[in-house]
C-alpha cells in the first residue's frame, strides 16, 4: 500500500486521538476549576482528608457508571441497576444473616444475582425486540419487589463479618477504590484494544449495517448487560461492607447518578461513542460539586437544583459536540 493511501488513516487517527486528548483536558480542567471555587469558598475543603474521603466513597459510583458507559455505548440504556443493587444486597445481607453463609460464597450468591439480573434484561430485549428502556424499567420494579419479598422489608444487620471488605487500605486509599480504577483501566483497554469493544461501537453507530455485514449483534448486547449486572453487585457488595447492613432500600437513585456521570464525562446518548475513562472522571466531577456544596452547607434542594443543571447542561454540551463531530466527518 502507497504512502498516499495510508494518508487518510493517519489523519483520521490523529484527528482521533487530539479529540480524546482534548475531552480528557476539558474534564481535568472542570474537575480543577471545581477544587479552585471551593477551596476558596471554605479552608477546610482543599486537604488530603477531603480528597482521601471523596475517593474511598465513590468505588460503587465508579463501578455502575463503567456499565452504564458500555450499555449506553451500544446505544441502549438500564434503569434497573439500583434497583438490582438493593437484590443483590438483599441476598447478601439474607444468606449471611438468616442462613449462616461464609462472605466469600455469600458474595458469590451476590453477583449471581445480579449477572441473572442483567441476562435477563439483554434475552428480553434482544429475542422480543423490545426497548431496553421499557425492560429495564420493568426489571427496576421486579428486582425491587425481590428485595423486600427477600428481607421481609426489614434491614439486615450483618456486622463486622463483612467489613474487611471496604476497610482494608493502601496508603490511605480503600481496596474498592483501588478495584474500581483496575476495572476502569480494563473497560478502556477491552473498549479500545479488543473485538468486542469495537463491535460494540459499532452496534452503537449503526446496529443494521453491523448484521447487513453478517455479525449477530445479539451476543453481544447480551453480554454487555450481563457485565453490567455482575459490575452492579461489586458495587452493591461493596456498599453493604461500607454501611455493614443490607437496606431493601438500597441503591435508590443510583441510575439516574450514573447516567449523569456518564453523560458529564462525555458518553453520547445516541450511542457509539463513550469512554470509560471519561466516565470515571464525570464520576469525580459529581463527587467534588456533591462534596463541595456540602462544605459550603448548601441545603439539599440547592444540591439537587446546582447538580441538575450540571446534567443539563452537560446534555446540550454533547448535542452540539455529536453536531460538530458529524459536520467534521462529512468535511473529511
């Protein structure tokens, strides 16, 4: 292949690679603007003790936006995974408590739950072609009910059995903390790097032109569901071994926490287009503006009205940057 063919490829690629660096820039940028403004509206704010305690409490945030990230990739969306955390609490708070079960196998029980949970929502949607919106929206209610039917509506008390989990450290940050990045890392590389990953940008761009090309689509959104259940209950473990109970409650509003964060960190809506990485950063965005407003003692409903605007305006945000990166493909 001629020099000038492999032209196009290089500035394509480059052109690739100066957006990422420019949406990774932009997010450390807002994420730095966030530290400046409340460091200087309160002293106490910009200390190690502030940024320790905003990353020991974001594993689970950073877990369910990695899944969100994949399924809104492919152009979907799952609005039962807080639901299905409280189920796969319950069953860990219900084995452990009622039926005596080691933590090891009772977090096993855990992400069985919800690995079931997420195969469910990908066969239902891809064998009767149904939205993900509509099916997620019934499994939200479904793994709710299966909470409380489990608990009797009743918090599980576990105790100490399941603290080690969110306890143990390395050098002040928390193991969850430290698994998240390392499921971080990996969802980019499998999103980058892998076959998988690129069929699933694919099916996010355009799902019709991937089966006119002969690839079934179906395994793979299938899959991409059932990795977001199991990445449900790591975070529905973890967050069990922080409060050490099992609340039926448990996970209520997570989704709509993880859509946000995913949208801030750039994630399109329409599908095909996201990163993981950028995930994790909209997730550190989300902290510092929570933790931030509640240093500076911004009552609940300002939080809610500020943090609500951030979304928005992170929607419009992405509206005009798929606008421009569609008119600069049509240029090229």
């Amino acid at each position: 292949m001629s020099e000038a063919s492999n032209q196009p490829a290089r500035e394509a690629g480059r052109y690739h690679w100066r957006r990422v660096a420019g949406e990774y820039l932009g997010l450390l940028l807002a994420l730095g603007l966030l530290v400046l403004v409340f460091s200087l509206l309160t002293r106490h704010f910009f200390s190690a003790t502030t940024f320790y305690t905003i990353a020991n409490q974001i594993p689970a945030a950073v877990l369910i936006a990695t899944g969100m990230t994949l399924i809104l990739i492919i152009s979907a969306i799952d609005l039962s995974v807080g639901s299905v955390a409280g189920l796969c609490s319950a069953v860990l708070g219900v084995v452990m408590v009622q039926y005596k079960v080691a933590p090891l196998p009772a977090v096993g029980l855990a992400g069985l739950a919800g690995l079931a949970c997420g195969i469910f929502n990908g066969l239902v949607s891809v064998r009767f072609g149904l939205p993900s919106f509509i099916v997620t929206l019934g499994m939200l209610e479904i793994a709710r009910g299966g909470a409380h039917a489990l608990t009797q509506s009743q918090t599980q008390y576990i105790g100490s059995a399941i603290e080690p989990i969110a306890s143990l450290s390395v050098l002040g940050l928390s193991l969850p903390f430290l698994l998240a990045v390392v499921i971080v890392i990996a969802g980019q590389l499998v999103l980058t790097r892998t076959v998988f990953g690129r069929y699933m940008i694919a099916i996010g761009t355009n799902e019709e032109a991937v089966r006119l090309s002969g690839i079934d689509p179906r395994p793979v959104k299938v899959a991409v569901f059932a990795i977001t259940g199991v990445l449900v209950a790591l975070a529905a473990v973890i967050d069990t071994s922080r409060f050490q109970s099992a609340n039926p409650n448990a996970g209520t509003g997570f989704e709509l926490n993880a859509i946000a964060a995913v949208v801030i960190g750039g994630t399109s809506l329409m599908g095909g287009r996201g990163s993981v990485v950028s995930s994790f950063f909209g997730v550190l965005i989300m902290a510092v503006l929570n933790t931030g407003l509640a240093a500076v003692g911004a009552k609940d409903e300002t939080k809610r009205l500020i943090t609500g605007l951030v979304i928005v305006a992170a929607v419009i945000i992405d509206q005009y940057r798929h606008r421009f990166n569609r008119e600069r493909a049509t240029q090229q």
